[in-house]
C-alpha cells in the first residue's frame, strides 16, 4: 500500500478555543488510484490533505508514504519530501501573475533532477497555444490547467489536489476531472482529491466520507465512471 494513515488526530488553539479537527483518521491508499475525499466545509479533509502534503503537523499519530513515516521527518527531510515526492494543487492555482504560462511551469521544473518534458506537459494539458500568455490573459480552466502543469512538472509519486474544480463552471470542471484522470493513466500517479462535490466520487478508485473529523463511510468502487460521464457537475 503506497499510503497509509495511522489513528491521525489534529487540533488547533488552546483552551476555550482548542479544536479538534481530525480524531484518529486510518485508512490506506494503493498506489496508482485515484481516492476522492468528500465532506461538508470544516469536517477536516483539507487539513488531511494538508498533513499528507507535509503543511501541517499532525499532533499524533502516523502517515506512511511508500514506507516512510513523515510525522518522524525533519524540517529538512519534509522539504525534501515535497520537493521529490510530492504535486500540490490548490482551488485558486496561486500563479505568479508577472510570469508566462511556460514560465510558471518552469518554476517547479528547476526543482527536480528529472523532470518530465515541458513540451510534452503542455501538449497533454492543451496549453501549447497559451505557454506564452499571462495568467490574466487566459481563463480560469486554462489557470487550472497551468497549475496542475506545474504540480506535474516534477513527476511527483503523488499529486494532491484540494478542490481544484470548486472555482470551475461546470464546462471547465469536466475538462479538469477528464484531465485528472489522463494523468492518472499516463503517469501512473497517485492522485487524493478533495471536493464537496458527491459526483466526483463516481470516477475514483476509492473514496473517502468524512464528517467532524471521523472517516464515516469508506469505499471502493471496482468501475470506476469516466469523468466525462459524470453528472451534475
């Protein structure tokens, strides 16, 4: 199993305002599937993704990817971490505006020892007519595209993605949950994907229900749907 999470709790504030966010999270993910993690606003799969992602620091408990316990890593070793292990992508795509779509890809590209081919990315997420606009120039489904490019520019093992269609209309949103499953595919990387959205739960491989900081259902779908026939996006 690629990932595996161990009775992970979390919590934030002291006293009057401590919260406790997730309250003993375990579950396991294979490597090479996508896993939907699904759940009202505040039951805590962001801070999950967050933990994985090593942006947060889990209070107890463990997160084992490909063997590696990264609640025991160290400022240093975590860095490393995200830098060979990990794509991250957020709902907001955090472009740096005064840089060119290739440009903003080539941040993370200069990170990695192999990266993969840029041409080649651009091409796969139909950014090759775009790689020389500005982030203000292109639309919001093509400022996914680019983020997601960039996540991928250093072929990371495992990409998160934290409501990456929630800014999206419907029309855009399809395009980037079809454009999530080709690198699934192509690449053979491992993908959690966070969302409110319960339709997106058809096209994963597993998913994930979690409310109030508890995993209350946990499922595998054995055929998973295409996301171009998904619903009610």
């Amino acid at each position: 199993m690629y990932l595996e999470i161990c009775d992970l709790k979390k919590s934030y504030g002291e006293g009057s305002s401590h919260t406790q966010v997730l309250r003993g999270i375990s579950t396991g993910i294979d490597g090479g599937k996508i896993c939907a993690i699904l759940g009202p606003s505040g039951s805590g799969k962001s801070t999950l993704l967050n933990c994985i992602g090593g942006l947060e620091t889990a209070d107890s408990g463990a997160i084992l990817v490909d063997g590696i316990d990264i609640c025991d890593l160290k400022a240093a070793e975590l860095s490393e971490y995200r830098r060979d292990k990990l794509g991250f992508v957020f709902q907001f795509y955090n472009l740096v505006p005064n840089l060119t779509v290739r440009e903003n890809i080539q941040v993370c590209q200069y990170l990695t020892a192999s990266p993969l081919p840029i041409d080649e990315l651009l091409e796969t997420l139909g950014l090759t007519e775009h790689q020389k606009k500005f982030p203000s120039q292109i639309s919001g489904g093509q400022q996914q595209r680019c983020a997601i490019a960039r996540a991928l520019i250093k072929n990371p093992q495992l990409l998160l993605c934290d409501e990456p269609t929630g800014a999206l209309d419907s029309v855009s949103s399809r395009e980037i949950l079809m454009l999530i499953e080709q690198i699934n595919r192509k690449y053979g990387t491992t993908i959690l994907l966070v969302t409110h959205n319960t339709a997106i739960r058809r096209m994963a491989h597993k998913v994930l229900q979690i409310r109030d900081g508890r995993i209350t259902e946990e499922a595998e779908n054995e055929r998973p749907v295409s996301a171009a026939e998904l619903e009610e996006l």
